[in-house]
C-alpha cells in the first residue's frame, strides 16, 4: 500500500496529462491540482476500497497457507 499523499500527488499527475491532451498545450503541476481538488475524494474513496480488498485477499491466501501447513504436519 503506498500512502495516500504519493496517491493524491499520482492522481494529479494523472489528471494534468488529461489536461495536456484535451487543451493541446502544457498545464501546470498547480492547475492540475486546481481541478484534480474537485475529484479527489472519490478516487480517494476507490484506493481504499481497493486496498481493503487487497488486505482481505492477502489474509485469506495466509490462512489457507497455515491451513496447509497444519493439514502437512
């Protein structure tokens, strides 16, 4: 998991790309955060969902690997 201000500052990198491509010419690191302020807290939502899913999913794998190794024994 990376932490959410490495996150946010991706998603604005994400966000001045689209920027770039929509207008034809460069946009600022601190226009790009102007308008990726508006959406933020819905993909801020999203990664911690995902995350969520990500830890269920690693503790589920090692309880069956120490089911396993219980089973072998």
């Amino acid at each position: 998991m990376i932490s959410l201000r490495k996150a946010w500052f991706e998603y604005v990198a994400k966000i001045r790309k689209k920027l770039a491509r929509k207008s034809k010419t460069a946009v600022s690191h601190r226009e790009a955060m102007k308008v990726a302020a508006e959406t933020w807290p819905g993909e801020k939502v999203k990664l911690q969902a995902k995350w969520k899913r990500i830890e269920r999913k690693r503790l589920k794998e090692e309880a069956k690997d120490t089911k396993n190794k219980v089973i072998e024994s």
